[in-house]
C-alpha cells in the first residue's frame, strides 16, 4: 500500500467507525417497541403473566412487577411511579423505612432492588424477608422478575414499606 493510499485510508476511518456504529446501534425493531408494564397483581394471589419484549422498558434488563400502591404502603409520602412501576419515596427528609417481602416463585427468579442516582441494588441477599433502608427523596424501590422465561409464576404473599421507627 502507497503511503498516499495509507494516508486517505487513515483520513476516512474515522468517518467508517461512525457509519457502522450508527448503523449497527439502529434497529428495526427499536423503532416497533412500545413499553407496556405488565397487568397489576394482586398481594397473596397467584400471579401468571405471560411476557413479551415490549413488558422491558429500553435501557432495562428486567420485567418490573405492578403492584396496587394502598396494597403495598399506606405512607402519603411515598408516591406509586405508574408508568415504572416503582414506588418513589418524597418525604423531604432522609428517612428509615422497613421494607419486608415474602413470596413463592414457581418459574421466575425475583429480586427486590431500592434504586439511587440510576443504579439497581438487590436487597433479598442471604434469604433476608425484610431490610431497613435509610432513603433520600426520590430514592425508588420495586419488585422484578429475571426476563429470560416468557412467563411470570409467583405469588406474593408480602411487600409492604413502612416507616421505621428504632426502639429505645
């Protein structure tokens, strides 16, 4: 290769990486998506829910479960997030709160998260039913199901957020 077929190659390959990038991180698929959280399920009820892409939000890797808000928590402060299907907490102040869960999954591998500053953290390590979290405002916290099976099994027999007052 002549150093002048050198030179105009090393001059476009900037202009290649961006076209195949471009190309490559484009979908036909992307543009057909919609999100749809999936059905509300009931506490104690079994839950079976068929899943399909659209049931991922696009930047996610889980199916989120949608609960009912008054069958989870009472707390006026700690919103219902609709369409992520998380529960936000928007008291003003750092606060303790006791998360607790309990549930049977026949198919699906569940995880319950608190969410912070973008990230997912798992809190039902090491079979705990419950955890207490300090959370800021706009702290999330959700119920998730591993996507990898088309169907979701389980029951929920608890998931409640309550206020957490230490004992002196």
């Amino acid at each position: 290769m002549s150093v002048k077929r050198f030179g105009l190659f090393m001059a476009s390959l900037p202009s290649l990486v961006f076209l195949y990038v471009g190309l490559s991180s484009c979908s036909a698929d992307d543009d057909l998506r919609v999100y749809e959280p999936i059905d509300k399920l009931h506490i104690g009820e079994q839950y079976v829910f068929d899943t399909t892409l659209n049931n991922i939000r696009q930047g996610d890797s889980v199916v989120v479960l949608n609960f009912y808000k008054d069958e989870v928590t009472d707390l006026d402060y700690v919103d219902y997030d609709e369409d992520y299907c998380c529960f936000v907490f928007r008291k003003g102040t750092t606060s303790n709160y006791k998360i607790s869960w309990d549930f049977s999954s026949y198919s699906s591998y569940v995880e319950v998260q608190y969410g912070q500053n973008g990230m997912w953290y798992k809190m039902n390590q090491y079979d705990w039913k419950e955890r207490i979290l300090t959370a800021n405002d706009g702290m999330t916290v959700r119920m998730v199901c591993d996507p990898s099976k088309n169907q979701i099994n389980l029951t929920v027999n608890k998931f409640s957020i309550e206020e957490y007052i230490p004992e002196e």
